[in-house]
C-alpha cells in the first residue's frame, strides 16, 4: 500500500523520537524470544527491512513519530542499545490507512494469528462493511476476509483458540457449514482433541469428525447391548460385520429383508 504512504525515502531516525504503541500494533503479543531472535540476526546481517514511522501531534513525551509497522524490529534494536534506526515516514496518512499499512504488513511477513487478523479487520473496518469492499481495500478475496470475520461470533475461549494454534481458518470455514446451535461445542471439543493430542494428529479443517474411532471393545459392547435388548437383526448384523464375525454378503441379505418389512430386519435371531 506505498500508494497510501509515500514512503520512499530511508532516513535514520533516533530511537528516542520514537513512540512504540502497542495498543495500535495488530500483533497482540510480542515475546522476549522473538525479540532476542531477531536481534541476534539483526547484529550479524543488520536490519534488512527499514521499520514504518508516522509523523504526528500530541505523542508521549513530544514524540515526533509513532510506529506503524516494525513494532519488534524496534524492540529488537533497544535490546541491542542502538541510538538509530532505519525508517521510512509517512507524510499524508489517517489513522485507517495506518493501520491497514500494519496490518498488511504482519500479513505479508506471517506474523499474525487469525485470531489477530480478525481483530485488525474489526478495528479497521466499520461493522456494516461488506466483504467485497472489505477484500478491495486488503487486495485479499472475499473468503480470506469471511473466515476471519466468522471467528469474532464465538465466545472468547473459542477465539483464543485461533490464536494459540488450536484451531484454524480452515476449522472456521467447516464449523460455519455445521448448525449454529452445535458450532461452539463443536470447537470446544475440537480444541480439547487437540490439547490432549500431538496437534498434528488432528488435521486443520477436521470439524466433522465429531468422536474419535471406536475402539473393538467398544464396538463389541454396543453389539451386546443391542442383543440384551433383544434387538437381534440389522444393528447388530452391521457391528458384526465391523468386528469381522460376518461377511459383506450376509448383512446385504438382511438389508435386502429391511427393504421389505422393516420390522423383521430388527427381530431376526442372532445366528
């Protein structure tokens, strides 16, 4: 978005002109550890990428500049007890351009989690925009920005599960095909699969699979059960057929007799 900025030039601003707003960055967090990172590999190869400044009033401390983008290359140049840093300054920008060059910014770096993509496009965009000008501002299609916008209607636990991995956007799009009514659970219990498990076991998008795989134990229980209740046809022909007892041949027989009376199908002894 240079076209907002115009911010060619490079200069070398001074560290103490400068006004870190972390309210403003769209990053909700930025750890020592990233910070220590990025400094290490800022000492040895420099700063490859100059941060973005803008030029306002009424900062802390008289403050010439706020940060627009470059929140933790900044950190990471107080950490290395730099004076200087290399910055472009936007000279015409209002406060929604401003955020949109941060957003856009993270973005493109991958920097941010979807969960603080939606918040960005929240504080960026009035509740009624539509989508479509929604996507023409962020030069992104109309599903990148619905997936982010459909993580903002779950209660807060399940937002902070975009946030910390354990749901994704593809898990937004496939909790929105389910009813409204079991979409939270549906993430709640997703997001506990995953707690309990190697992340990686449970693949991004996997919403549908609401129960793990029985077990044969499990599987052979039900069948008794269904027997107990003198409930000696199809059912538990079918688990039957799970385990391995009977053929496929056998359970296409009676499902042949369903067709026909319904009823025989539930009561024909268990042989």
């Amino acid at each position: 978005m240079k076209d907002l900025t115009k911010t060619d030039e490079i200069y070398d601003v001074p560290l103490a002109w400068i006004y870190a707003d972390e309210d403003f960055n769209c990053r909700t967090e930025i750890t020592d550890e990233s910070v220590m990172t990025l400094a290490q590999s800022i000492e040895i190869h420099g700063l490859q990428t100059p941060i973005q400044l803008q030029s306002m009033e009424g900062l802390p401390d008289k403050k010439p500049f706020r940060i627009i983008a470059g929140h933790r290359r900044f950190a990471a140049a107080q950490l290395l007890g730099q004076e200087r840093i290399k910055a472009t300054v936007a000279k015409i920008i209002n406060e929604q351009q401003a955020k949109l060059l941060n957003l856009s910014e993270n973005i493109d770096r991958k920097n941010l989690t979807p969960y603080e993509e939606a918040l960005a496009l929240a504080s960026i965009f009035p509740a009624d925009t539509s989508l479509v000008k929604m996507s023409q501002i962020l030069k992104r299609s109309r599903e990148w920005c619905r997936r982010r916008m459909m993580i903002l209607k779950y209660p807060t636990d399940v937002q902070m599960g975009f946030h910390v991995n354990l749901l994704g956007v593809r898990d937004a799009l496939v909790l929105d095909s389910l009813p409204e009514a079991v979409r939270t659970d549906a993430a709640r219990r997703l997001m506990n699969q995953r707690k309990d498990k190697d992340k990686n076991d449970i693949p991004m998008g996997t919403v549908k699979q609401r129960w793990p795989h029985r077990s044969t134990t499990e599987i052979k229980k039900l069948r008794d059960y269904f027997l107990r209740k003198n409930i000696n046809g199809l059912p538990p022909k079918i688990l039957a057929w799970v385990l391995g007892i009977i053929d496929t041949p056998s359970v296409k027989a009676l499902t042949r007799d369903a067709e026909k009376d319904n009823t025989k199908a539930l009561y024909i002894d268990e042989t």
